[in-house]
C-alpha cells in the first residue's frame, strides 16, 4: 500500500526544496504524492459572501495562472524523480489553502503533509511562513514535517524528540517517527532538558510507555540539566548535527506553545534542520 503524502506548493523555491526533499527521503518507499496548489482572486477574503464564479474573469485568470505554474512544476518533477516506486497527483483548487489541504486529508487518508518553512511571499527574516505555522497548529488530524530551504537529505542519522514525560504516549502518533527512523536507519533520540533528573512516579510511568511506543525502532534516553529548555534543545541538536527534530504539538508540550512568535525567533536550529510536528490524537 503506497504511503499518501501532501505537498502543497506556492512555487516558491522553499516549496520545491521540500518536495525533493519528501521524494529523497522516502525514495525506498512506494509512495503517492499529492502536490497541492490553491489560488484566489485579487481582493477575495474568505469570509466574503460573494464567492467568484467559474467563468468570470478573476477566477480564470487565477486558476489559469496556477495550472501553468503546475505545469512547469510537473515538468521539473518527471526531469527529476524517475523513481518508480513514486507517483505524483496534481491538484489546483481555488480556496484557502487550509481549509483545501483539511478536507483533502480528510477524503484520501493522508499520512503526512509536507511543506517548506516559508513560502514565497513570506519575509526573509522570519524563520516560519503563516501557512507553516497555521498547518502545523490546525491540521490536527495529519502529522506536518516543515523542511528549510537549504535542508537535504543524504542520510538521516539522528532524530531528537524532546519532552516533558508530562503526559502519555499513543503508538499511532508517533507511526511516521518511527516509520521515518527505521527507513534510514536513524535513532532518536528522547530528549528531557530539565534541572531536576529525578522523575515522578507518573513521569516515570510515561517514560516507560513512551519507550513501548518507540520499541520497534532505534532509540536512547538523554537528560541535559542546568539550561533553559529550548536553549537546550538547540545546543544539544547543534552539537550532535541531528538530522531532524520531532515534537508531538499537545496543549501541555514540552515548549509550551512552541508557534508563538518570541519561541520562533529563539528555535534558530529548525533553519537548519527539519520539524516533524506530530499531534496528540486525544485532542
């Protein structure tokens, strides 16, 4: 069975960056990639009630615009990747983009939504794109992997998870962590970056059921003490070159909440390497 993966795309190099990058990633693998583009016309909102018409003119040229993007696109693609176990759908849709990317992974059992860190109309300074950040918070129901522009894949050796051991852990969620880690043959590496070693009984507990979750892959345990927590994180991922971090976004994380803007400006290591953010299921 073929593994369904979403790229939407705004044709911006970022967007590209991280269909190559899904493409490389999982070139052992049989899988279907869904690339998405959405468009809208000049000056529509979507909560406007006057939604364009097929066949006025605003509307054509929008989604003329974006099939010959698509096209281009489609033709970069079977230059590149002439994998067969790999197969590409296109798709142009006009509306919002996650409101089109939520009933598509909704109707065709998307496994995954892989997406750039920033698209084409977003500033040079900011770390994340609006579209990055609203999917990896709102698309509750499908992991997001964001991938940085100058990100490649040559082979993944190490995955860091950080956590709190707050709360427990459902071997579903954390299916495409370790799908990925096995695939390359990576470890992960269960991160707690906290002053105090000693857990309590209920950390405990969910560190123990956290390393039933990851049983079938490889992994191993790490404390940092003495740091701020996303300090941390970052030293410990800059210090070991880590390939990629995971997180599990839930409403008690590990970072908080890891989306607001002060947080972005201080995770300077997902410019450097790939966020999968994968979500609680019991939210």
């Amino acid at each position: 069975m073929k593994k369904k993966i979403l790229i939407p795309t705004d044709f911006s190099k970022n967007a590209w960056n991280a269909l190559t990058y899904a493409a490389d990633l999982f070139k052992h693998e049989e899988c279907s990639f869904i690339v998405l583009n959405t468009y809208r016309t000049k000056g529509y909102n979507l909560g406007d009630l006057m939604v364009p018409e097929p066949g006025t003119p605003s509307y054509e040229s929008a989604k003329t615009s974006s099939e010959k993007h698509m096209d281009k696109l489609v033709s970069m693609i079977e230059f590149r990747d002439t994998n067969p176990k790999h197969e590409y759908e296109i798709i142009t849709k006009f509306g919002g983009l996650m409101e089109v990317m939520e009933a598509i992974i909704e109707q065709r059992d998307i496994e995954l939504v892989v997406m750039g860190t920033k698209g084409a109309s977003n500033s040079r300074g900011a770390l994340f794109g609006t579209s990055t950040i609203l999917a990896m918070e709102k698309l509750r129901n499908c992991p997001v992997m964001g991938v940085p522009l100058d990100v490649r894949v040559a082979s993944l050796k190490e995955i860091v998870m950080p956590t709190g051991y707050k709360t427990h852990y459902k071997r579903k969620e954390l299916s495409n962590l370790t799908a990925i880690a096995n695939l390359q043959e990576a470890n992960i590496c269960v991160l707690y970056v906290n002053p105090d070693e000693n857990l309590s009984k209920q950390q405990e507990a969910n560190k123990e059921l956290l390393a039933e979750c990851l049983e079938d892959a490889s992994f191993s345990f790490h404390h940092l003490s003495g740091v701020d927590a996303t300090i941390g994180v970052r030293n410990f991922v800059e210090s070991r070159d880590s390939d990629m971090v995971a997180i599990i976004n839930r409403k008690h994380a590990f970072f908080g909440s890891v989306f607001t803007t002060p947080m972005i400006k201080e995770l300077g290591m997902f410019s450097k390497v790939p966020l999968l953010v994968m979500h609680d299921l019991r939210n």
